[in-house]
C-alpha cells in the first residue's frame, strides 16, 4: 500500500515538475518571439515594398514587378514565396503552402454603372452567406480608383484574414483577394494590406 502511495506522489510530483518546466519553455519562447516585440505600420510595410525589400520579422522577402492576366494586371510579386502558381488569362491564384498565404486575382468587362463601397461589401456578404460564409469587415478604405477591405471570416482551417480589392483600370474592373492566418494579421495580414496600396500605385 505505501509502495502504491509513494508511486502515486512520484507521479504527481513528475507531472508538476513537467508542466512547469512546459510554462517556463513557453515564457521562455515568448518572450524571444519576434512577434511579441516587433510592431509595423502600413507606411512602413507600403515603403519597405516600393524598395522591393521588407523583412517580416525574420523572413527576409524581396519584390519584383510583374504582370498578371495577359499583362493587364501588374503586382509587386514577392520573389521565391510560392509554391504554387496558376497565371492564367482570367484567373490567377498565388499560393505559398509553407506560409499559409494565397492571392487570386481575376478581372472582367464593366459598363459605367459601377457600384458603391457599400454596396459592393453588402454584394460580397450576399454571396459568401449563399455559401454559408460569414465575414466581419474590420476596415474598409478607398485609394484612387480602388477600393479595399479587412475582413475575418471562419473556414475549416480557422479563421481567415483577408485583404479584398476591386479596381478600376481602363475599362475593366479588377477584383483581387489576400489571405493569411488571423492569428498573422499584425504581420503577414499588415502586409497584404500594404501590397493593396502598392498594386494601385503600380496600376495608374
């Protein structure tokens, strides 16, 4: 009986002295992650891209022109990032599975009618509540002749950070969609806001 008790305190005792040893890895983790102590801002994040060299904590990124849709679309690419990429005439989808990070892009023909921000997100919602979607805008902005929002929307996967863009460029209207992560949102999602600017620039 007592060799039963003292096996039963070892155990607890191995049990506590495991899970604090776990919180002190964990403190130990935080406290040096990048994240935890390296803040951007969009200006910063927008410039770090027009010099097409931006660290994003560690991961050293580097951008070069290039243009999408047959040449109708140009983009500020982040070079050696994807691992998949499908550039074709009305579609494009850019995705880097170790990254967790996709952006498609696709354009068609428009009138003069166009439409309001608002409208355009009240369209967006329609659509994505059709596919039992749900999204909630955090921002939404207007440059130019483009309009954007941020918005978190729930997938299978987790909950998605996602930069949405419609733009007008001669007579056709361009629509793109960035994403990351939610839990990258201050970073990564930062800097697919910042690649919104940049592309309206590039798009003049």
């Amino acid at each position: 009986m007592d060799m039963e008790i003292d096996r039963s305190i070892a155990l607890y005792l191995r049990e506590q002295w495991e899970k604090e040893e776990e919180e002190k890895r964990k403190s130990f983790k935080e406290q040096y992650d990048p994240k935890s102590y390296i803040k951007y801002t969009l200006e910063e994040l927008i410039e770090g891209i027009r010099k097409k060299e931006q660290y994003l904590y560690t991961l050293r990124l580097e951008f070069e022109e290039k243009k999408l849709l047959d040449g109708r679309l140009v983009i500020p690419f982040i070079k050696d990032f994807f691992d998949a990429i499908d550039d074709e005439s009305q579609t494009v989808l850019l995705a880097s599975n170790k990254r967790h990070v996709t952006m498609t892009f696709s354009d068609t023909p428009c009138g003069k009618t166009g439409c309001t921000m608002d409208a355009w997100i009240a369209g967006t919602e329609s659509r994505l509540k059709a596919m039992h979607l749900h999204m909630k805008v955090e921002k939404k902005n207007t440059l130019g002749s483009m309009e954007y929002i941020c918005c978190t929307m729930p997938t299978s996967q987790g909950y998605l950070y996602n930069v949405v863009f419609q733009m007008q460029k001669g007579d056709r209207i361009y629509a793109g969609a960035l994403n990351c992560p939610e839990e990258d949102k201050e970073g990564m999602g930062l800097l697919l806001e910042a690649v919104a600017h940049v592309i309206e620039e590039m798009n003049h």
